[in-house]
C-alpha cells in the first residue's frame, strides 16, 4: 500500500523521501481501515500530513485520487485473472448469473488493456 503513495508523490514531481511517504501512507491506511469510512477519514490524514510537506490542497487531492484509482486497476487486473482462468463455481443455492464469470474477466482485462494503451505513449491521449 506504500507504493501506491510512492508512486502518486512521483507523479506530481515532488520529491518527499520514501521514509516519509510510507510513514503517511502507512499511518493514514491502517487508521482509515481500523475506524472505516475510508474516504474520509484517509483523505483528511493524508491532507494533514502531506500538508506539512508544503503540499498544495490540489496535489494532495491528486494523491488521494492516485491512490485510489491504483487501487482499484489492480482490483480490476486480479479479478480479471481469476474470472477469465479460475471461475469460481458457485453454490447451487446461489441464483445463477446471466453472464459467465469467464466473459467479465476478459472483459475486466480488456478494459485494462484499453486503458493503458490510451494512457501510454503509443496512445491517442499522449
């Protein structure tokens, strides 16, 4: 989970050693999962930490989005690898889904696959 912190400081161009970065990341992470309301309580630490770094309110915003969409593309990339090769076979008290989980994993994949080829320099956004 400090990676995604890493990562997001870097790509603001700011350059807040890795021992400070993990030490925010860690600290507004586990706080945030232990009292819940992720969102709130996360953003606000990591707003008054960063906040002493001489962040702006807008690159810690970045941040916090940073983190959160890293969190969900690797979501998307692991269910995608277990839909598309280990589908689960569900209970036969569970009602059955319309769609095979095979066809949401590669559709997960491909929507990945989608987004870094418009995000990388080969891309039409670049």
């Amino acid at each position: 989970m400090t990676g995604y912190d890493y990562l997001a400081v870097r790509n603001i161009n700011n350059s807040i050693p890795y021992k400070r970065t993990a030490m925010i990341s860690f600290i507004s992470t586990s706080i945030s999962y232990n009292i819940g309301f992720n969102f709130l309580t996360g953003s606000s630490l990591r707003y008054r930490l960063y906040s002493r770094y001489g962040l702006t309110l807008a690159q810690i915003w970045e941040i916090i989005i940073f983190c959160i969409f890293t969190f969900w593309v690797g979501f998307c990339f692991v269910a995608g690898l277990l839909f598309t090769f280990y589908p689960v076979k569900l209970s036969i008290y569970m009602p059955e889904i319309p769609v095979p989980l095979n066809i949401i994993g590669i559709l997960l994949l491909l929507f990945l696959a989608v987004y870094f080829f418009f995000h990388s320099g080969s891309g039409v956004l670049r």
